[in-house]
C-alpha cells in the first residue's frame, strides 16, 4: 500500500458539530446594567415620595391633574428601564436599543444644559470656551460608552448571538 497524498486524513467524524460559545458580555452592558439599576431604585423612592406628599400638594391647593400626568411620565421611565434590565441577558434588540436610548438621553442633558443654562454663561469668550469645554469632558465618556454598548463589534456579536435564554 502506498502513500496518496490526496486521500482524506483519517480523522473521525461523528457529524456533529460543535457549537461555538456565545460571545461573552461586553464590559459596556455590565455597567449600564449597574447603572440603571442604582438608577431605577432612585426613580422608584423618587415617585414613592411624590405619592406620599400628593395629599399635602393637595390641601395646599396644586393641581392633582397635573401632578397625575407627571406621575404617569415617571412611571414610564422605571417601566422602560425594568424591560430594558431584563431583555439585556436576553441579548434581544429590545434591550439594545432601550440601553442606547438611555446612553444617548445621558449625552443630550449636557448639550441641553450648555445651549439653555439655567444661569447665563456671559458675554465672555472664556467663559463660553470654558463651557463649551466642560459639556465636551462629559460628553466625550458617554460616547464612547454609547459606542461600546450598542455598536462595537464585540457588542453586535454579542447582541446577534443565538444564546437566548
């Protein structure tokens, strides 16, 4: 018997195949997953507390219809974060483009902030500069966070990846 370089190697093959592991969770959706929980608790004492003084709001004479409408634009905000926490493991695009939501809500409060100051900035060129300045050191982190969470390729993998539980 002779040596064919072209015959198959003689490896055993049972026909099935090995999945690949999931891609593991990104660092950016740990710490988003952290963050809106601490942030969710806040809201949720926040609302607790607005319902238990809605009686005294009352007696002195506030609108209850107006305090019931922000109530109801409190509770989406928990309601959305609560689905966002939990379609996260899931890996589903709900979950990511909720997380991208919040990130992208996170960088529009500085720019909102630098455009309408609740105190005006000045005439002054370094006191816009320094303005401008400031809104961009908060403004850079949230970006790249943003990036990480919903668009690098490590977070698309993770995100298009079949590990569904």
């Amino acid at each position: 018997m002779s040596f064919n370089p072209y015959s198959p190697p003689a490896v055993k093959v049972d026909g099935a195949l090995q999945p690949d592991a999931p891609p593991r969770k990104p660092w950016a959706v740990t710490i988003l997953q952290v963050v809106s929980a601490i942030f969710l608790v806040l809201v949720a004492v926040g609302i607790y507390r607005s319902v238990t003084a809605l009686m005294e709001w009352r007696a002195a004479g506030v609108n209850v219809t107006q305090v019931l409408l922000g109530f109801a634009w409190r509770a989406a905000i928990p309601l959305l974060l609560f689905v966002m926490l939990y379609q996260l493991p899931k890996r589903t695009q709900t979950g990511r483009w909720l997380g991208i939501l919040l990130i992208a809500g996170f960088i529009a409060i500085p720019i909102y902030l630098f455009f309408f100051p609740a105190k005006p900035i000045g005439t002054s060129i370094s006191n816009t500069l320094g303005a401008a300045i400031g809104c961009l050191m908060l403004i850079a982190p949230f970006t790249w966070w943003l990036y990480a969470f919903g668009f690098s390729r490590k977070a698309r993998a993770y995100f298009r990846s079949s590990a569904r539980k």
